[in-house]
C-alpha cells in the first residue's frame, strides 16, 4: 500500500492560525434552513441542507466587521460549542 502524499488536516491548512484572547461574536441572518433528514431520535434530529449560513463577525478591539459563513460546530463538552466561521474574503489585517 502507497503512502498518500497529499497533506491532511493541519498540514493543509492555507493559512497560518494565530492565538486569540480577544471575545468574538457572531451574528446570523440564515432565517429558515430547510434539508433532508438522516435521522430521528427522541432527543434530537440530525438533517444536512445544501445551505450557506452567512454571518458577521466582530472580534473585541478591531472595528471591522467581517462577513463569513458557518461552516462548523461541535460540542467540546461541559456545556461548550467550538464554532468555525470562514470569512467570505481574506482579512490579513486581522491578525497584522
């Protein structure tokens, strides 16, 4: 078996992360969502759309507000979510 030679996961990331210390906020203007369900229990539903859900974005000390779209949330535990948001243009100013 050949090893893949394309780089995964943080390897592959297009841009470099920085750290944040800074509060965030998110606003949505996504309205209704509709898709396909996948499956039903008598705790929740889990459903996929083929759906952009656009945002804004304001990080604590800059002025600007970016637009973005939610592309990820996943539960960290202890009553958390980690939320991804991917910026419809690149904002290098951002982390200047």
């Amino acid at each position: 078996m050949s090893e893949p030679t394309g780089k995964t996961g943080i390897a592959a990331r297009r841009d470099v992360r920085v750290d944040l210390d800074e509060g965030v906020a998110i606003d949505f203007a996504a309205g209704s969502i509709k898709g396909s369900g996948q499956n039903l229990s008598a705790q929740g539903v889990f459903f996929t759309a083929a759906a952009s859900i656009p945002v804004t974005v304001r990080i604590d000390g800059r002025d600007q507000v970016v637009r973005g779209e939610l592309v990820r949330v996943e539960t960290m535990g202890d009553g958390r979510v980690g939320i991804a948001v991917r910026f419809l243009q690149p904002h290098p100013e951002l982390i200047a």
